[in-house]
C-alpha cells in the first residue's frame, strides 16, 4: 500500500468595503459581493429592491471570480448609504 501525504491548499484573499451613495455602476471583479443599504433611501440593485437595512449576498465557489457591473439606483427623499463587501483574490 502507497503512503499519501495529502496538504490542504490556501487561498489568499482580501476583503474591501466601500460606500456608495450615488447611482450608477459597481464592479464586482471579486469572488463575493454583499449590498447593504443603510440609508433611509431603498436602492434598488438591477432588479432588486433593498429596503434600509436589507442585504443581497452573491456567493462564487473557490477559485471563481465574478465581473460583473452591477447598477445601484437610488429612490426617496431620505438618505443614500449602500456599503458593498467584496471578498477578493490577492
């Protein structure tokens, strides 16, 4: 019988925040995203509503990268806060 040595492999990453309260694109080029809106304001992200505090989370599997602009609108009279979390590649 052969003898296995077996190492589990690491991915390095790295974990950004940023706050947006304007309308237009956000880039994901990331392996995860979250939304969060803590404004007063909903924002709707492409097709989806966030209400203030709500939170949308896209997930990819391991080694995967997704790039994609997503649009963040913007509506009512209060306050824009959207924060995004991006888990990213180093």
């Amino acid at each position: 019988m052969s003898n296995f040595n077996i190492k589990a492999g690491y991915i390095t990453y790295d974990v950004n925040f940023i706050t947006y309260d304007v309308n237009g694109f956000i880039t994901s080029n990331c392996n995860s995203i979250t939304f969060i809106n803590y404004g007063s304001n909903q924002v709707t992200i492409e097709s989806v509503v966030l209400l203030q505090n709500q939170s949308l989370s896209i997930d990819g599997n391991a080694g995967e990268i997704m790039n994609k602009q997503f649009l963040a609108t913007f509506s009512g009279a209060g306050t824009n806060n959207l924060v995004t979390i991006k888990k990213n590649y180093i």
